[in-house]
C-alpha cells in the first residue's frame, strides 16, 4: 500500500508512433490507448511503449522532478487474461511492462494481475538519474492504458491505519 496526495498526469504522453496521447491518460474516463499492433495470439501485441514527460506540475517547463520519491499509477484494462501465446510465437516475448533503459533508468519490471481494470503502482523511486524528464514504459502485452498519474508524495512514515473496533454481539 502506498499513501497517495498530489498524484498528476505526466505533462506530455506519445506512444511509439509519435502520436499525442496525453488526452486518452489526464484522466480516467475509459478512453484508452490503442495505437499497438496486434499479434495473433491472446493478450499480445508487437512491441509498443508509452513515453512520458515526468517534469512537475506547477514547477517550471525545464524543471525536472524530484526523484527522492517518485511513484506511477498506470490504470488500464489489461488484456492478458490467457499465457498460450507465449508459447505460440518465435517473436520477443517481454511479458510485463517495464520502464527502458534507453530512457536512463535503471531497467525495471512491473507486475501484471490479469484480466479487466486494475492499477498498476511502479516505484521508480531511485531509479531515474537525476535530471531525468522523460521515461518510456515498454511492453508487447495488450495493455489498454486510461490513466497514469506521477506521484511524488512525501514518504508518509507518520500514516497509521486505525484497528477496526467491534464488538462482537453476543
């Protein structure tokens, strides 16, 4: 569980096609990502990622974020309900998402549950060199993405989740 306050949308989304995305991923409204190539076999897709310009909202267009604490929240439908594929095709299976190594983090794989919406959280904390704005999260799994969010709230330490207090009737 993470505590989330001033989660945002990345200031600027394209897919691997160069198209503008950031529409379909400000907000969760089932207005998804589509732009991947299909495969034949269930709940894949050629290689595709989303890139993201992680710069902070309210901080200066230059400015990159503070990586002391960085969270993405991917939303989406994940379409990965059946594994037959991987053994069907001689083509580079990644499986899960992953943020690249051509984008200067460190690489790093982020689970998939399978089936219908879910949000997937990706600690990037203290894997993105300083000064880094832009990442790209790439996968070949036929991942609708509706909404990504950047989350930098502070480490919340101090959170407590209260015990539930009941009695039980007798």
């Amino acid at each position: 569980m993470i505590a989330s306050r001033y989660a945002h949308p990345p200031i600027g989304a394209w897919d691997d096609r160069g198209n503008d995305v950031l529409h379909l991923i400000a907000q969760r409204d089932r207005k998804y990502v589509t732009s991947f190539e299909d495969l034949p076999f269930a709940g894949f897709a050629k290689l595709h990622w989303i890139e993201l310009d992680l710069v902070c909202v309210g901080c200066a267009k230059t400015a990159a974020i503070d990586h002391r604490r960085v969270h993405g929240l991917f939303h989406g439908d994940f379409d990965v309900r059946s594994g037959s594929g991987r053994h069907q095709s001689d083509s580079a299976v990644r499986g899960s998402p992953r943020c690249a190594r051509q984008m200067g983090a460190r690489r790093g794989r982020y689970g998939v549950s399978a089936g219908l919406e879910r949000t997937m959280v990706a600690d990037l904390t203290g894997k993105l060199p300083s000064g880094t704005r832009r990442i790209r999260i790439v996968n070949n799994l036929k991942i609708y993405w509706d909404a990504i969010r950047i989350d930098q709230t502070p480490d919340m330490n101090a959170m407590r989740v209260p015990k539930c207090r009941w009695r039980r009737r007798r």
